[in-house]
C-alpha cells in the first residue's frame, strides 16, 4: 500500500484479518455519531445506535445527561434493550431480570437476598458506557478512555461540522431528525462506500439516468437542487491534515443570489429564499461556502446543500455493510416544506433512492470484482490530482489545517486511506 503515490492493493476490502483488526484500531479509538438531540426530547427518551458492529443505548437519563451505553448485560451478555425507541424507566434483561436505570447503573437483580446472600456489589456491575459529547445538535461517543477530546478529534473538520448542523438560515443546531432511522444493508466494503462519500465528485456516468429524469425540485434536469446556482464558483476538495476527514465542497466567489432551488415548489422556494438572506447576514462572507458533503473518519459520512442526510456505515463482514441514514429538515420550517424535502430525500437517498441505488449497484459489482483470483496481484489507481493539493486559498476561513484542492481530485480519498493506513501499521 503506498498511499502517496496513489496505489492501494484490493486485497484490504476482503481480507478477515484486515476486517477483524480495523474493528479494533479504527473503530474503536475513533469518535463516532451516534444520533441526534431531537430525538431525545424528555426523560427517559432513548434510540438504539451502533459504534463499530456494538449496539448501544443512546438515552436522557433522569437527570437530563446524555447516555451512550453498551446494550449488552453485565450477567450473561444479552442486549437489555429491544425496541429502536421510546421512553424507560429502566431497562430489563429479558433473559435473567437484572434491571439498569437510565444512567445505566445496576438497579436491581432477582434473588439478590436468596441467592446471592445481599453480597453482590451493584456498583461494581452497571452497564458499560462510552464517552459523550454533544456537538451542535450532533451526539458523539468513543469507548477510547485516552481519546483526545472530539475538538481536538475533528481538528479543522469541527468548522465544517457546524456548518452542516446550521439551518438554512445559518443558525446554529437548526435541524431535527425526521421520524425513524433508514437502515439497510449492501453486499460490498465499508470503505468502497466511505471513499464515495469521501470525495468522489466525478462519477457522472453513474448518475446520467436520474439527471435525465430530473429528481430535483429545482426543476433542472439534474438530481440536486443546487443544479439551479449558476454563480462563478470553485468546486473544491477539502481534507484535514493527518485527521482522514474530508470536504467536498464548492466556493462561491462573491456572495451570491438566491437561485431557485425549488422552483417546482412556490411556497418552499418563498420559505428558503427568506432563510438564505438571513444566512447571508449571519455569517457574512462565510456563507460563500456551499459544504455539499463530506466524512468524519471513519464511518459518519454526510450529504447536505438541500439534500441533508447523515449516516454511519456499520461493518458486518469483509464484504457487507450495513447503513444507517438520518434525514434532517429545519426545525424552524412549516410542515409543508419538511415534508417536500422528506420526499425528496427518499426519492434521493437510502434503498429506494434513485440515486443511492446507483452507488449500490457499483459498490456491490465492484466488490465482486476485487475477489477476482486473475485481479489479485494488481493494484487500484487513486493518482487523479496527485501533487496537484495545497495548503492556503482566497479565504482564510477554511481553515489552517485544510488541504484544499481545486477541481476534480482523488486527494481527499488518498487522506482517507493515509488515515485508516497509519491506525492499521502495526496490524
């Protein structure tokens, strides 16, 4: 693997031993998204997550503190909570009755006076928890206990971050999670699909078909909304220095014009006309920034500029990935426009997406390729822009630690994998 120069060897997107040892060095010292505050909205409130391949309980214990904990019980190891939301007083093991409260303390255990003789230490078995920090709106844990903090984890990716958890309006922690989470699995490596998400902006052929059909209520023949800005504009490939996170994005050179995104939808494109001039007067020359997606190393990987989805991918196997997706929409909008966009995201994104089913179909197909016995011993080409990134642009708010690259580039899919090599060296 020499990531430099642009060359990575298939065989890291089927090996078990690769999969088994990413698990540990990739996984689990990293901090990963595990949902939304909306969706915690009282006491009690909880969802199911996933860090890595473990399920955890995300939950507001009854003292309003965010709780990540490990759904498995401290007596045999069954998942102490089957349902993907609600609201508990506490959980129960269905196996055996060991009751946790909220905050994951052990509360009560059956028999505890007959047949432990009251010697058991309740302290000593509560429920694992991981570390928890909220970001914007955004809900983070590691199980790392040496982890830095999630500041310094996202280094120069926390102003992109917030970027995303901004309205449309430009205020900060502006969304809420539309009701349920998609989850679906693909037949293909974690990594095929993070790389994507990574950087890859010059896919086109895969996309001819839906551009063609024009899902996008801008009422161009493309598939995004932000088809309608036809503003001078830098498209622009950003990575964080030594972090693997990633930006694609595009620059506008002056601030520009509402465009009508959503043409197609009068009373939509009246609600975002009225947020982007308050976003213009928010953030000022900041809101040249047009942030169209990106990657928090390894697995949170997102999709936003009028299409804002979130979403994990879950390693299940060498060759299967399992995908969580959560759809936002402003927390300030009237029902009509959450619900346009909520359409328009499934028309966009998850199983039944026009869009994402062309990824899929890559991905997969691809998948099976890499297996090829003849292929084996040949190498992947990832040189496009090679030598072409640097450090520095117009604007000096991208950030010090931003490696920018104009154009079209394979940079931010090389970070990626500088990344996941330098956690897996010693594997």
């Amino acid at each position: 693997m020499d990531v430099g120069a642009g060359v990575i060897p298939r065989d890291i997107f089927f090996d078990r031993k690769v999969f088994r040892e990413e698990l540990k060095r990739v996984f689990l010292p990293s901090w990963l998204f595990v949902g939304h505050m909306s969706q915690l909205k009282q006491a009690g409130d909880f969802f199911l997550s996933v860090m890595g391949r473990d399920s955890v309980i995300v939950v507001l214990d009854r003292g309003g503190q965010v709780r990540v904990l490990l759904n498995t019980c401290r007596h045999r190891g069954m998942p102490v909570c089957r349902y993907d939301q609600g609201n508990a007083a506490a959980f129960t093991c269905p196996y055996h009755g060991w009751t946790y409260a909220t905050d994951g303390q052990l509360q009560g255990v059956p028999r505890f006076d007959t047949a432990y003789g009251e010697q058991l230490s309740k302290e000593d078995w509560p429920l694992v928890q991981a570390r928890v920090e909220v970001f914007y709106g955004s809900i983070w844990a590691t199980f790392n206990e040496s982890a830095p903090s999630l500041a310094e984890y996202l280094g120069g990716m926390a102003f992109y971050l917030r970027d995303l958890m901004q309205g449309p309006d430009g205020e900060d922690d502006g969304w809420e999670v539309v009701e349920g989470v998609m989850k679906w699995q693909i037949a293909c490596n974690w990594k095929l699909a993070a790389e994507n998400f990574a950087g890859d902006t010059y896919h086109t052929t895969t996309h001819l078909s839906v551009d063609r059909l024009g899902i996008s209520p801008s009422g161009e023949k493309r598939r995004h909304t932000f088809a309608a800005v036809k503003l001078p504009v830098d498209v622009v490939g950003i990575s964080i220095e030594g972090k693997g996170h990633t930006v694609r994005a595009q620059v506008f050179r002056d601030n520009y014009e509402y465009a009508s995104m959503y043409a197609t939808m009068p009373e939509v494109d009246a609600y975002y006309r009225e947020q982007h001039e308050k976003r213009q007067r928010r953030l000022g020359d900041r809101a040249r920034l047009l942030n169209r997606g990106g990657v928090v190393f390894p697995s949170m990987h997102y999709n936003s500029a009028g299409r804002t989805t979130i979403g994990i991918w879950v390693p299940i196997a060498p060759g299967q990935v399992e995908v969580w997706r959560w759809m936002f929409v402003p927390k300030n909008a009237p029902d009509s426009v959450k619900d346009m966009l909520r359409r328009y995201y499934l028309r966009y994104a998850g199983p039944a997406g026009m869009t994402e089913q062309d990824d899929m179909e890559n991905w997969t197909s691809i998948q099976r390729a890499l297996e090829s016995e003849a292929g084996g011993d040949y190498a992947l080409n990832y040189q496009m822009g090679l030598g072409a990134e640097r450090r520095g642009w117009p604007v000096d708010w991208l950030g010090d630690d931003a490696v920018v690259v104009p154009g079209t580039s394979e940079n931010n899919q090389r970070h990626f994998y500088e990344r996941w090599q330098q956690l897996m060296a010693d594997a």
